[in-house]
C-alpha cells in the first residue's frame, strides 16, 4: 500500500471541534502537508496569526471556505453578501491560497421562484469576479447534493457548475468535485470530464455518503469507506480528467467531531492511502 500523503489536505470541518492552531500541529504531527481551514477557524485565531501558524508550520492552504450565499433578494442584502465576498478574498490572499470555494446559497426567505433565485447567483458572481481575479484568487463553485438545494445551494450538478462558470475565464472560476455532493449524478462521468477539457477542475474533496440519513442532513457525511460511494470510479473519472492538486478530506459527522482528533486523522490517512490515492 502506498503511503504517499504529499496531496492529503485536511479540511477543517473533519476536526470541527480543533481550534486551527490545534488542527494545524495535527496536521504537522501526522505528516499531512496541506489544510483547507474554514473562515471562522481563521477569524477565531485572527487573520494575520492564522497565516503565520499555517507557515511556521510548513503547511500549505488548499482552499479557504467558504464565500458564497450569493441569493439574497433585496438590495441591502446583495450589498452585504458582496462585502462579505470581498473579504473573503482577501483573507484567501492572506492565507496564500488561490481557491475560494462558494456555497452559492438556496431560496431567499418566503421565495419559491427558484429561477429568479439562480439569476441572482449569476448576477452576484459577475460582480464578484473582477476583484477576485484582481486579487489572483479563483472562485470555486461547489455544487452541492439536492437536498440542500432549498437552504444551502441551488447548484446541485457539476453540469449546472460548469455552465455558471462558461462566461469566464478558467482561472478565474472553477469548480468542486466533493464525493458526497455528486457521487449520485448520472451525468457525473461526462461532466467531469467537460471540467477537465476546460480546466476547471480545482479541488477534489472526499468523504462518504452514510446512510441512513443523519436527523440533521449536514451531519451525513462519513469518513471514506462508511458508506455508498465508489471511489476507485470518480478517482479514476478525476486522475483521467487531469487533476493533480491537493484531495481534501472533509467530514461532518458528530460521532468523528467527538472523536479524538488524531485517532481521526490516522483513521483518514488509513483509508485514504487504501481507498482513495490508488486512483488519484
């Protein structure tokens, strides 16, 4: 089995109840070389001392999450998120990282018109694009699964994805592919690699999709070979694609927040060396 972690990153979320200073020596005593830290992770510690703990460390940042929530319907609304927007990418800048993921966001309260709603999203990330391109910062849009659609995100296919992103240039917006959002989707094969013919592949996230469903369905998410997913297949559909950057591990799950964190990342490392790198 090989043992080659030099693409492992540890999203932050898997290890929600860390402090980033904490998930950072984790990362460093377990020889995971790359972390995808949250915002509120970075605001906690502060801005500046989260980038020098990530250096000092001798970590690199595979992506900041998250920007996003793009569908807010009134004008003060739609001010808010772009500020908000704003800084996130400076805090990407900050972080020297060039992926920005965004959760585009669901209906707006009361709202059923999900059209009028994905016209916002595209609307919002038009005056989103020339800052964060200014700044040297991709936005990386994250389709989401389907029963997020109403709250969480509208976006729920790579093909939906990728034709938000068609207007602009390839370093400018890419996409996701996360296991546990697309692993369902019957178009998944031909649509990964549309994204890798026009470049837009950045970033691959992998956990498992558990069943049953958890009470709260953010909670679903399962370390990888728990549940359903194929990843010897969408690893391969990736590797072929022509991605190789980092392969974040990102998890929500109670039972793993609660869990001791290093056990939790030996257990990540064990089934990424055997489930997922043979097909990166």
């Amino acid at each position: 089995m090989s043992t080659d972690f030099s693409r492992l990153s540890l999203n932050s979320a898997t290890t929600k109840k860390w402090t980033l200073a904490e998930a950072v020596d984790g990362c460093a005593r377990a020889g995971i070389p790359a972390i995808g830290p949250w915002r509120d992770r970075v605001a906690e510690a502060g801005l500046d001392k989260a980038a020098k703990l990530i250096k000092d460390a001798g970590l690199r940042v595979s992506s900041l999450c998250r920007g996003g929530f793009l569908t807010a319907a009134d004008a003060e609304g739609q001010a808010a998120t772009l500020a908000d927007n704003f800084e996130a990418v400076r805090e990407a800048v900050a972080l020297d990282t060039q992926e920005l993921f965004l959760v585009v966001g669901g209906l707006a309260p009361g709202e059923k018109d999900v059209v009028a709603a994905r016209q916002r999203v595209a609307d919002r990330l038009e005056e989103l694009v020339p800052f964060a391109s200014e700044n040297g910062v991709r936005l990386v849009l994250e389709p989401l699964h389907p029963m997020y659609a109403a709250d969480r995100a509208l976006i729920s296919t790579l093909g939906q994805a990728l034709d938000l992103a068609a207007p602009y240039d390839a370093k400018a917006v890419g996409v996701a592919v996360d296991t546990f959002h697309v692993w369902w989707d019957p178009e998944l094969k031909a649509q990964i690699e549309r994204a890798g013919r026009e470049n837009r592949i950045a970033s691959y996230q992998v956990c498992d999709f558990n069943l049953p469903i958890a009470a709260d369905a953010l909670l679903s998410r399962g370390m990888m070979g728990d549940g359903v997913i194929d990843f010897a297949t969408i690893g391969t559909w990736v590797r072929d694609a022509g991605y190789t950057g980092d392969i974040e591990v990102e998890i929500f799950n109670q039972e793993i927040w609660d869990a001791d964190g290093d056990t939790v990342l030996e257990t990540m490392k064990q089934r990424y060396a055997e489930l997922v790198l043979p097909y990166a």
